[in-house]
C-alpha cells in the first residue's frame, strides 16, 4: 500500500514538474517572441549643441541662425532620425544632393567625407546622432541655397539688377514637417526656362558622352559653300548638323545639295546668325565651338533662371529685351504679340540688366544731350564753328543743350520711357542700317528699337482713341507729346546666351559683354 502511494506521488510529481516545465518554456518561448517596445527617439538639439557644432564645422558657419530658428520651431529635438535610423525624407535629400550635376551645379558640400558615411551603410559614420542631425540639416540649407541660385549681393556683383526670386527657407523647411518629397514635378518652383536649358543640359551631354562633334576642316582660303558644291568639308557639315538635329538624316554626301543648305539655314537662325542660302566661314566657325563650351553656355543661363522669380511670367502684359539676342518681345496673355530687332549698347557702354515700369511714350520727343558729350564733342565743336549748334538742330535749355524734334533727332520720332536711376529708355533711331547687321552692340546704353511705330501701336491699344493715324501724326508732328499708357507696362532687360524657344529649339548667342565665362567660373570654383 505505501508502495502504492509512493508510486501515486512520484507520478503527481511528475506530472508536477512536467506541467511547470511545460509553462516555463511556453513562458520563455512568449518571451523570445514579444515585441519590444522601444522609447521614441527624441534627441536634445539646443543652442549650445548648435553652437559646439558650428566650433567643430566652421565652414557651415552662415546657415547657423536658420539652423537655430527651425530647431527651436521643432522644440530642440531631431529632425532626421528616429528609431531606426535617417528618415526617408532625409535619403530622398541626400539623393538629390548628390544629383545636383544633372542641374548643371557642383555637389560640393564643405563636408563631404562627413556627409557621406551618414548615408553609406558601407562607410562608419563617426558622428554623434545629435552632430548627425545637425549635418543633414546643414546639407538641406546648403541644397536649397544652391538650386536657388548664388546670392543677391554676388548677382548685384554681376551687374544683375533685375528683381530676385527670395529664397524662402521656411517654405522649404515646412516639407521636413510634412515629409513631402524634394521635387519639382509641378515645375512651378523655377523660371519655366529653367527646365527648357535643363533638358538641353542632358540632351548635350549625351552628345558629348558620344564624343561630340569633329572639327570641320577648311583651307584659309575658303570663301563658301553653295548648292552644288563637292568638297570632303561639306560631309563633315552634314555630319555635323545631323549630331544637333538640324538635319534628319545624314547620307554621307559630300556634295551641297538643298536639303544641307536648309539645315545650315536653320542652324544659323538659331545662332544668331542671319540665315544666308550659302555657308560662310563664319558659320563654320560657329559649327566648330567644340560641345564642352555649349555645355558651359547652356550652365551659365541655367544659374541665370535660378535668380528670375517665376511671377514674372505670369503677368499678362509685359516687354522683354534679351540683350545677346538684340531682340524686343511683347508678351501679352502669355503669348508673343510683337516682335523687334533692337540695338544695344556697346562693351564700353552697356545696357543694364534690370526693370522698371514703362508709364509714358513720347512722340517727335527732344534729346536731352549727356554732359560728357557736351564736354568732348559740342564744346570744342561750338569753338570752332560759331553755327555748330544750329547745324546740329541743337539749342541751349537753362545751361544744358538738347537737340529739337524732327527724323534727325539721335532718338528718332519716339521714345518709351520707365523711369529708372540708370537713364535708360527704349527709342526710335535715324540709324537704320544697324537693324540689317547680326551683331547690334552700338549704342551708349539705351535701347533703339527696329519698329517703334508698331510698339506703339501696340502699346496704346490701351487707348482706342490713339489709332495708327494719329500715332503717325504725332510721331511727325515735330513738337513733343507726351502720352501716359492708362496701365504700366513691366519692362524686363535680360542677358541669356543660351534660350529654348516657344517651338521647342535650343538657340545660341554670341556674349556680347563676356559675362558666362567668370559666371561659370564662379560656379565651378564654389
């Protein structure tokens, strides 16, 4: 019986130890399994870590106050991390950094071989998680500073007086919040001329990457190519023309046929160049600028649309000159309405960059004589000739001299004025054979327009009651008239070497004031 009781017991026991067993390693098997919850990561990111920061990374130095206002916007914690580690947002930066040469700009980062491991899960990255942060949030200030273009005061450096589109840090830093993606797929953010040049940069590239263009070979002695002509030259044209799309097909002939004249005809009128029905040593000349230079050309305007602000073209009314171009657009309803050659002025003297609002047209208008040409030219001229002023239909008016209205007058039958601090206005010309040439850099500064009258007449639609009759009158008239436009018309002077057209093409112009070359250098030095 004890025998049996001792069995009773071992068994319960058994049992016993088997059950709690059992619930031990379901216990430690629920244990493996358990998710663990792990505290939120929130990083202290105050002034003085701010401050420490910028003592270790002083060449990061200018982006401290924005750094300071939005981490003091975020309650001084992180704005890249959490539990895991850089947040989408921050990747989807660090990609757009490093593809900012398909911009045309240099990802050049002060900071590098610091910025670099951060993304690299080949690399160490040796920085603090607060010091990461910080990193990530200089790369954004640094992003956005160079997709917005170089500052105001080194454009001002450059003699660009148009307005500047204002770099709004809080804008952008308000994506951070809301983990939007560094994009500009709605192409609102830029100029709309920047995506055209920004297209054209790949489409070069590509050229280049292919290994561009030969140089077309032709003796000193050669004066052109016409239809008709045979010469290994006139291949390599083809050849050449085929590489930029002027020409659709290249059959290898070497003989100039109408097909090749064509497409040179179409080259030249997107170069600046007046298209002729044969090929001249200049246009070859023009052919042979190798690639690489078009590709600093077309990165040179790129920075220059960075600085336009997109409103611009939202009005619905407004004039733009294109320096290079020698070239008068009036855009109206977002459409070209009218178009003229202009002149401007020379490399000692040339026309400003920059805008103002033009309130006034003045018919059979005086010319108000500048001081230095009194001094170097009329005064001498009055010493030797006691009729000099009445020769030159001059007069004096209260100790200043301006020449009287008539077709004579060095301003023409009309001028537009915007009132602005560097006395330039557009205006008619008695000189009308400079519209005829290519290059039209003649002037002191102003702007001479080729079809004045036509500008008017488009001008004062405004005003029904200054019909093309009495427009002419007026111009005639020999008395000047002022008109005030009863709506200010923005007038816009720019300076673009390289410019897509509304059709589509890619257009080249000569820089007539040698400004991409220090422009480009510029960039690639920063």
């Amino acid at each position: 019986m004890k025998i049996l009781y001792s069995l009773v017991a071992v068994s319960i026991l058994f049992v016993a130890v088997s059950c709690n067993s059992k619930a031990e390693k379901k216990e430690e098997e629920l244990k493996k399994t358990a998710v663990k919850v792990v505290p939120e990561l929130r990083l202290s990111i105050d002034s003085s870590k701010i401050a420490a920061f910028y003592q270790a990374y002083p060449k990061l130095d200018k982006f401290q106050s924005d750094v300071l206002a939005l981490y003091k916007k975020n309650k001084s914690t992180q704005l890249w991390l959490d539990n895991k580690g850089v947040v989408e947002f921050g990747s989807t930066l660090f990609n757009k950094y490093k593809g900012l040469d398909q911009e045309g700009l240099k990802a050049n980062f002060p900071y590098n071989e610091k910025i670099n491991p951060i993304f690299d899960h080949n690399i160490d990255n040796k920085l603090s998680q607060v010091d990461t942060d910080l990193m990530i949030t200089n790369l954004y200030f640094y992003y956005v500073q160079k997709v917005s273009g170089v500052d105001e005061k080194t454009t001002k450096s450059l003699e660009w007086l148009l307005p500047r589109k204002k770099v709004n840090y809080q804008v952008f830093s308000d994506s951070i919040y809301k983990k939007a993606t560094i994009s500009d797929d709605k192409k609102s953010k830029m100029f709309s001329q920047y995506y055209k040049l920004r297209d054209a940069l790949h489409q070069y590239r590509e050229i280049e990457k292919k290994g561009g263009w030969k140089n077309i070979e032709v003796g000193e002695d050669f004066k052109s190519f016409k239809k008709g002509d045979s010469a290994v030259a006139v291949g390599q044209i083809r050849e050449r023309l085929y590489i930029t799309g002027d020409l659709k097909e290249d059959n290898k002939s070497n003989v100039c046929d109408s097909l090749l004249i064509s497409a040179a005809k179409n080259y030249e009128e997107h170069h600046g160049l007046t298209p002729k029905n044969i090929i001249l040593p200049q246009h070859i000349a023009e052919m042979n600028i190798p690639v690489s230079d078009r590709i600093k050309t077309i990165i040179a305007n790129m920075e220059r649309c960075r600085w336009i602000d997109p409103a611009l073209e939202k009005g619905t009314e407004y004039i733009e000159v294109n320096i290079p171009e020698f070239r008068l657009y009036l855009i109206r309803d977002h459409q070209i309405a009218f178009v003229s050659p202009v002149v401007v002025g020379k490399a000692m003297t040339k026309t400003v960059i920059f805008s103002g609002m033009m309130n006034n047209i003045v018919f059979s208008p005086y010319w108000n004589v500048p001081t230095s040409i009194i001094n170097k030219e009329i005064k001498p001229g009055m010493a030797k000739n006691k009729n000099y002023l009445a020769q030159k239909n001059l007069e004096w008016n209260n100790g200043a001299v301006r020449q009287l209205p008539g077709k004579n007058n060095s301003l023409g039958l009309v001028k537009f004025l915007f009132p602005n601090s560097n006395n330039i206005y557009l205006h008619d010309t008695p000189a009308k054979s400079l519209f005829e040439r290519e290059s039209r850099a003649f002037s002191h500064g102003c702007v001479r327009v080729g079809k004045p009258r036509e500008l008017a007449i488009e001008l004062l639609k405004q005003d029904p009651s200054w019909t093309p009759a009495r427009i002419d009158k007026a111009m005639h008239a020999g008395k000047e008239n002022w008109v005030s436009l009863k709506k200010k018309v923005p007038v816009y002077i720019g300076y673009f070497t390289a410019w897509v057209d509304r059709k589509g093409n890619l257009n080249f112009y000569k820089d007539v004031y040698q400004r991409d070359e220090s422009l480009v250098k510029l960039l690639t030095e920063e």
